[in-house]
C-alpha cells in the first residue's frame, strides 16, 4: 500500500526549482511530507500543511486568472486547503479552482505539470495562530471564459500577463508567472 503522500513525493522529486527562495520552498516541503504526521490536516500549525493552488493559463498563455481573497484582501492564484481523504494536488487544486473561479481546467499536455512550489506565512486569525502553508502550484490551462466569484473570493479575473506581472503581487506568484515563456 502507498503511502498517502506518495504523488507529492513524486511529483516534488522531479521539480526543478527556478531560483534560491523556490529551492529552499522545495526543501522544507520535503521536511514537511516526511517528518508531519498530518501534512494534509489545515489543523496542523507546527510548522503548517500542504495546500494546493493553480496557475491557470489561457490556451495563448497570454492571460492568468487571479482571485482577490477576501480575508488576506491580496490578488492570488486560485487555491487552498486539501480536503479530508485527498492527497493528489491535481485534485485539491482542480477543486478549488472550480470552487474559487467556477472555470473547468485542463493540464497542459494532458499530463498533471507540478509548475511551483512556495512557503508563505498565514498570519493568525480568531481560532488559528500564524502557521506557514506549503503551497505545490499546479499548472492548468482553461478558455478565457468570465469567472465567477466563489466562497471566500471577492472578484475572479483574467489578466494579461504583463498586467499581472505590473501589480503588487506576492514574490512568489511573480515567479510562477515569468515560468511562463
């Protein structure tokens, strides 16, 4: 029987990161997918858990969809917590993008593509203290249809990528987004 972090094992193995900070992300994910005893429960705070977003394309890769998060008010890629009993982040982060945007993806080739991996704070909030997401970053692609704005989210959006990449996004999203040549 496999061990239920085993497509994270794999996929993290083979990623090559692009620079120092994704090198370090990719290193303390490894830490985390071998030492914590729960690295898919959102209730593990020391030192946090695996999350899964995406990086969603148009066909043209000339767009990205983003989601303005209503609780951290920042523009981000579509993502989150992994839901009981899931251990894939093609799954997690195909959730979540439908749940999030209401846009239906595909990966790029048909093959699942692991495209970005970070470590971010999340500062506390009422019932969680400050704890670190260990994000894996899928790359999806989907038509440049209009999202909608789900659970959480107070806006869904395209953008051209040159428009994204001119905003005040986080260091790390900035980075996924140059992969895209």
């Amino acid at each position: 029987m496999s061990k239920p972090t085993s497509t994270i094992s794999a996929l993290i193995d083979e990623h090559v990161p692009a620079d120092a900070s994704e090198t370090d992300a990719l290193r303390r994910i490894k830490e985390l997918v071998v030492s914590a005893t729960e690295p898919f429960s959102r209730d593990q705070y020391v030192p946090g858990h695996l999350t899964a977003s995406a990086i969603i394309f148009d066909d043209a890769r000339e767009h990205v969809m983003l989601i303005f998060h209503q609780k951290l008010q920042l523009w981000l890629q579509p993502g989150g917590h992994f839901e009981p009993g899931e251990t894939d982040p093609n799954v997690a982060a195909a959730r979540e993008v439908l749940e999030e945007t209401g846009l239906t993806c595909r990966w790029p080739g048909g093959a699942p593509a692991l495209h970005d991996v970070d470590v971010h704070l999340i500062p506390a909030r009422k019932t969680e203290p400050q704890h670190s997401h260990f994000d894996l970053r899928m790359l999806l692609i989907s038509a440049r249809v209009p999202g909608t704005a789900g659970d959480g989210v107070s806006a869904a959006r395209w953008f051209r990528r040159e428009a994204a990449l001119a905003m005040n996004l986080d260091p790390g999203l900035v980075r996924a987004l140059r992969k895209i040549g």
